[in-house]
C-alpha cells in the first residue's frame, strides 16, 4: 500500500474534494453562488487534475456551459426545473448522447454516434442538468479497463467498469455521474474513489438507449454526496420511469427510517469475508460501533452461503445474455473484441436455453431468501469492497462485495465513510426490492452519525 | 368490396401461392429441390410482382445467393444447420441487420446503418435462413404507413406494422419474415395478407437489437405454414432464447395437445365485436361447426367486458413508455417525426410515472382473469380481424381484435384459414402463457379439420 503514497499528491484530499451541487440551492437561488460559477470551478479542477487522471473520453465544454448559463438565469428567476439544475453530470460512455460519440470502451463503436440521448440523459437534460462528458468505462462495461486512473493515487485503479464516472466524481470534476451496474460497476469504483454510489433496485430507472441489456444490469447513478446522488436518481424516475414493465423508482420512504425512530441493521457477512483486508474489517466494524453508541441496533447475519452463488451464478446468467451480441461483433471485426471477450462468448456458446432457465430459477429462490431478512431488519451493512484500490490499472479490482445486490435485484449504497492510509473505503447499505428511498433515509442517518457532510 | 376486385389480377391466388419451405427438405435431401433453386423462384416472384406491391425496403441479393448456395451444400452433404437452413427469410425494417441499413420507416432513421444484426437475425442466420431483405414497417412500427400494397388486391392495405413482412410472405416472396406485434402488428397484416402470423408470449424471443422496447412488444413470425411458422420461432429460441431475464419460447408441448385426444376451444366474443363485418363471423361459424363435427369441443365465452380496456389500456402503457425515445427524437428533428408522433408524445407528456403504475397494475389484474380460463380450455379461436384487408394504403386497420394478446402477454396464431370473396381473412387462436407450442398443436389441428395444407 505504501508505494501508493508517492504518486499520491501531498494536498491530493484538498485539491481533490468532493463537489455536492444540491445543498448550493441556497446560494443559487440569492444569487451568491450560479450554476455558471459551479461549472467553472469543475472545469478548472479538470483542467488541473485530469491530465493524470483522465476521467474522460469526450467532453463537450461549449454546449456545458451554454447549459449552465440557463440554468443560473433559471434560478435567478426563482424558477428552477428541479433540484438538480445547472447540476454538471458525467455520462458513462456506454449511455447515448445526441451531442457527443458513444464509444462503448470498444473499438467497435470509436466515434460512433446514435444521434439520440438515453431515455436518462434526456430526463437528466429535461431536468436541467449540465451534460459535461462522457466517462470512460471498461469495454462494453464489462472486463477490460480504459486509461483512467484513481483521482486519490493515480498508481491505483478507479475500479470498474463506471471507472471516469467514479474517478470524475471522486476527483470533484463533477457533483454526479451516471453508471450502470450488472456485476459490481457502480458500487466498487465509488468506493475506490471515494463517491457515493447507488445501484438501484433492477428496473427502477429506465435502460433505454443503454448498451446495457442483461436481466440484472442497472442504470445507477455515483454522486458527490446522498442528496446529490437520490436527486439525480428522483430527477430520472420522474421523467423517464423504469423500464418498460416495470414500476420505476419509488421515490417515498414508506418505511419512515427516515422519522428518527427504532432502527435495526444486519451487519452482513459476505461470501469471500476472508478476501477482507484486516484494516477494512476493523474500519467497518469502527462504523458498527458507532452507530450501536447512537442507538441504532445492529445484529450480525451471516449471508456467506445463502448467497455464496452470487458471483459464479452472475457470471453463468451474464454469459447466456451476452451471446448476442458479442456474437454479432466477433463475426463483423474479430480483432476489435478484447480475448475476455471471446472467453466470454465461448462460453456463451457452450450454454442453452434451458441451462439459463434453471439458472434464473436458482437466482429466483436466492431473492426470495434474502427477502425474509426484511422482517427483522431495515437494511443490511457491510463493506462494499475488501480493501481499497488495489494497484495498478490493468484490472479493476474484485467485485465480490458489490455483486450479492446485483444477484438480488436490491438496492444498495456505497457511502465514502472510511479511509485506510488516506485511500477511501465504501461501507455499504444492501436494502429490499423498491424499497431505494428507505435506503436513502437509513443512509443518511448512518451519513449523520459519522459526521459525514 | 367490389372495387377492390378490379384491381386484383385474374391469376392472383395461382401466382401469389405461398411458400412453406420446411416441407421441402426431404427433397433437398434428396437434391430433387435444393436451397439455390427455392431462393431462385422466390427472386422470380419479387422481380414479377414486387414492383406493385412494394414489399421490401432493400434487398440483399448477392448475399442471399450466396447464403442459399452454403445451405444447399449442407443439405446435400446431408449436414443442414437446422429444419430452416436455406429457408428465405425477410426483415421488419425495426429489427437490426450488419448488411444493410435499418430505417425504422422514419426519416429519422433514413440510410442508418448499426453495423451488427439483431438477437433475432443472428440467430436466422446461425441456423442457415437466407437474409433476402428488409421488409416495409410503418413509422417506428407505429401509425404512418410505408408504401406496401395488399398482395391479394393492391388497392388495400397489407395492415400493419408488419406491412412488408406480412406482404411478402402473402405474395409468396419468402417463406417467413420477422414482424413484432405491441398492439395488433403481426396478427392482423398475417389475416389481410393471407399468412400465417404468430405473436408468441411476451419476452419469447430475444428483442436484442430491435427497435421494439415497449413492455407488450414481442417479436414475432409470418410465415407460409405452421410449420415454418414454428420452425423460425424455434430456431431464434434455441439460438437467441427470449429476452434477458425471461425463460424464453418453450419449445415442447407438455399439454399434449398435438396427441389427437379430447380438445375444448373457448370461441371468444372479443371486444369490439359489433364492428365484425357478418361475413367475417359467419366464416368463423363455419370454421366453428366443422371443428365441431371433428370431435372438437367449442364453448361460448365472452370477454368483451373482461377485455374491454385492452385497446385503451394498451395505448396509455405504449404512451408513457414511449415519451422516450420520441422527446429525443422531436428535440432531433421535430419535422421528421410524423403528426401522429407528436400527438403521441404530447400525451405522453401529460403523463405520470404514478398512472403508468396504476395501468400496468390494471393489466396484471386483467392477465390473471383470463388466465383462469386455461381450466376450462386448451385455447381461444376467434377472428383475428373485422374483417378483410380495408381499401386504400393511407391507414392499416383496425387492430381491435388483434390487441387482446399483446396485452395479455400470451401467444397468438393467425390461420389463413377462411377468405371473403376470395381476400383472406385470418382465424385466430389465442393461448395462455409459455404454452405457445400447445398452441402450435392445436393449430395444426384445426388445419388439418380445415384440410389447410
């Protein structure tokens, strides 16, 4: 770990602080503060930081500011669209943007453009925000890293695949940006660099125009704070719903965690806890303890073998849905595919129809396991990785954390509450299906107990 | 009526026989027939016929030719793919093709090209079937309808959204062609252009790659015969499965319907029945009385109230999850969006995410009511239209009696099994869900009563 440290710029936390937009309202409304301002001062940390960090693919800066100048005058006008406008996002390159080339991490589709915005780039534009960039992410948001690196140590990996969203968010370029998450995307980068993350429950924000088709990928969003991040989730929701079929992100706690009362969590242990650095254990538990001091209740519940499929399972279910159309892209340019890629598709083509029907099966019976867990708790804690950015940036860490939420189609938090040695470390929150805004509550709860802004 | 008698050629029915393709393959065993020589016939009726019934957006001759020359090497070397290797096969202009543009019959889309095929057509292609071109669509498989004229009488329309796919096949250019159906847009063009059309259990078949996101969409097959019909389904399902998530198209019927034993029909009095032209319900009497006389049992069951609210429901859920793509595209271009788009789109707009809950919620509860009926009979038989192909090509149709189906998400045939002064009208099976091979069964069976080859 030490050898991280020397890369590390010795004001890396100063220059590198997270940048919330939502708790500006204030200022922007009176005027001492605009959207317009905001802007220039990411745009400056990029100028200044993103050399190294290289969080970007493209960026469309024009277009930003012309964006943020409206939203000022919006403001100004006491009539803003939403909460988040004049918010400066970032757009993992796997969702497409009208005005700028989805590159998809893959040599396939360098400089291509769909001339469309997703359905959550649009709700993101409706809504006011200012589209800055495309975020690198891995190839296809799958194995294979892009150039970016993490903003706290740029000898680490920012994690993937979301990485220049995370890297972006956590260098304080951006107040938020958008990921997508099948494996561990959002949750593991946003814990490498230090953002708040939030992978939705599967389906509650809407897909469309996301080179982003499998049963348990998910749109999700990485923020500079918990109101950042539930603004933008909320933003999206309320104009572009979930998916086709389904209901969409439920935007009320019903649960009323957020009311101050009796709060019950179940500090979970994951398959791979020995993959745990001792240092990250001894930090979570540091938060446990805390949080039992402030009267919240805690139990231990032990997942490691109702959910020990997790991972291998995710790999099988992603395989079957990944034939297409990584068979479509071999045949049309066999060298432009990554040799994960073809691993992948090779397997993929050992699989049937009915293999993947007993696979989604198992995953079914595994959800409704975990769903019980809902009666004695309100949401579950546990670490959203085993350590900090491992390093280099050839790989793009273990997601073995991060993936049981995905398996189970819950939400879950990554929340930025732990350093070791300066690097951040998320401790997550694993919540139940469309129950996203009790996990907010709870989050910001656990946020206000450790003193995190 | 009469007018449309003018039109049609004398010989009509003799030149535009259909083309069933899977029947053939003990002769392409045998080389008494082979893939090369079927492709050619096919390519004779295109260049004889095609230029007035404007079937085909573009075509890929070369390709094909060189596609059914591989498939008859195959069978020759007594090695064929699949029961569909060599089969011609055309392409709803929604659905992706690496060799030729897709243009959704928008100007949108005009010359766009997304370099890979769809789930779909990768999997055509896997199991051997000839790619001949793309077939007509209406706008964004919508409304506005493209040029293709009926092939029965080309002063009619060939119905809609699968316009291209439906005449083609009528016309006995190619044996099948892809269509997706979200309202009525597989079965109803299959009844007024005289092919058999399945729209199968929501999710049945992959729609990776096809511009077709709505939650009642499905893509879905017109063909020659059952046979093909089925074989193509079968073939997308082993290859593609369904989409990510859902179990995909079960191939084997468990209920054993196709074993010739006791078999009950519910004869469905659908919504909308006053519109039925008499002659179209007395065709079904009397397909009704022989099944009857075969030893077929057939009740009376009305669900005109039970599914009173499939069109409008219908249109509402197609409403809200079609605000996107439309805004983006509006936003693009506002004038290559049709009248009817921004109709759509403007109530889209005035849309809740709370109000699309309550409609899918209203659906749910209208599939579990009729799924009760699966205790009572093996399927539902009624007319898949209100009649023939209506005159003139600046509408499609009145889907009322196709929209049952996709609104509850379960599979449906279209049988070319009656004609009115001698324009088909197609007889319609309605099943229950995943039981789309029972439905197979039964379809055969009525066939065989009816002595439809």
């Amino acid at each position: 770990m030490s050898a991280g440290k020397t890369t590390r710029p010795p004001d890396a936390n100063a220059t590198l602080a997270r940048r919330p937009f939502v708790r500006h309202a204030d200022a922007f409304k009176s005027g001492s503060d605009t959207p317009s301002a905001f802007l220039d001062r990411c745009l400056a940390a990029i100028d200044t930081h993103n050399g190294g960090i290289r969080a970007f693919v493209t960026m469309n800066v024009d277009a930003a500011r012309k964006a943020a100048d409206a939203a000022s005058a919006r403001w100004r006008a006491g009539k803003p669209l939403s909460p988040i406008d004049g918010m400066p996002v970032g757009i993992k390159d796997v969702i497409e943007t009208v005005d700028m080339p989805t590159g998809m991490g893959s040599p396939l589709y360098d400089g291509w453009r769909s001339q469309r915005d997703s359905a959550t780039v649009y709700a993101l534009r409706e809504a006011g925000a200012v589209v800055v960039g495309k975020t690198v992410t891995t190839e296809f948001a799958a194995t294979v890293p892009g150039p970016t690196r993490n903003p706290h140590d740029l000898s680490r990996t920012p994690g993937g695949s979301s990485s220049g969203s995370a890297a972006a968010v956590g260098a304080g370029f951006l107040s938020a940006a958008l990921g997508t998450q099948v494996v561990g995307s959002i949750l593991r980068p946003a814990s490498y660099c230090g953002a708040w993350g939030f992978k939705p429950t599967v389906g509650a924000l809407n897909r469309g125009g996301s080179h982003d088709y499998m049963s348990q990928s998910c749109a999700g969003v990485i923020a500079a704070s918990a109101d950042d991040c539930w603004a933008v989730a909320c933003a999206i929701a309320e104009r572009a719903g979930g998916d086709p079929g389904a209901p969409g992100l439920y935007v009320e706690d019903e649960a009323g965690a957020s009311a101050g009362g009796p709060l019950t969590l179940a500090s979970l242990r994951l398959p791979g806890w020995d993959k745990a650095d001792p240092r990250a254990v001894s930090a979570l538990d540091g938060v446990l303890d805390r949080l039992r001091k402030s009267g919240i209740a805690v139990r231990d519940v032990d997942l490691s073998e109702t959910l020990a499929p997790a991972l291998p399972l995710t790999r099988k279910i992603n395989g079957w849905e990944s034939r297409w159309p990584l068979n479509t892209y071999a045949d049309r340019a066999a060298g432009k595919l990554s040799a994960a890629m073809h691993d992948r598709l090779r397997e993929a083509e050992a699989m049937t129809l009915s293999g993947y029907r007993a696979d989604t099966a198992q995953r079914e019976a595994i959800r409704r396991d975990y769903a019980k867990l809902a009666e004695t708790a309100s949401a579950c804690i546990t670490l959203s990785a085993p350590g900090v950015a491992p390093q280099g940036i050839a790989a793009t860490g273990d997601p073995i954390f991060a993936v049981p939420s995905s398996l189970l189609g819950v939400p879950a938090i990554s929340m930025p509450l732990a350093t070791i040695d300066g690097l951040p470390l998320g401790i997550q929150l694993v919540g139940f299906r469309d129950k996203d805004a009790t996990l907010f509550a709870v989050a910001r709860r656990v946020a206000a107990v450790m003193d995190l802004a």
